[in-house]
C-alpha cells in the first residue's frame, strides 16, 4: 500500500517526441510545499509552445520548466 505524502509537493509531467507542441494547460504545480516540474523535449525535430500554452510548475519553493530540442 503506498504511504501517504506528508506535503503537496507537486508533480511531474514528461512530453517527448520527435515534434513537440503544447498548448492548454499543464499543471505540475504544488500547493503548500516544492513545485514540480514539466519536461518537454523534441529529439530532432521541432518544439513550439502555442499562445494556448499555460506551464505552471510554482511551488513555495519554486519548480522546474524544461523544454529542450
């Protein structure tokens, strides 16, 4: 049985492929203890973040964004 979490660190997300496009929202956030992180890579082809694109990974003591081609 999985013990319970004892903060609301938040969460990760992972998005890979050859071409990368994020739009709407992506939520690693945490409320109430570390942030998480969001991860986007595009192995060799293209990565575009869209005007849709909301990446919140916030937390009380900050998160992570990456985004890498």
């Amino acid at each position: 049985m999985p013990s319970a979490r004892p903060d609301f660190a938040g969460g990760e997300v992972r998005i890979a492929g050859g071409t990368v496009s994020l739009g709407g929202v992506i939520d690693a956030a945490g409320s109430g203890g570390p942030g998480g992180a969001i991860m986007a890579t595009a192995g060799g082809g293209s990565l575009s973040l869209l005007s849709t694109a909301a990446l919140d990974a916030s937390g009380e003591t900050g998160g992570l964004v990456l985004l890498s081609l």
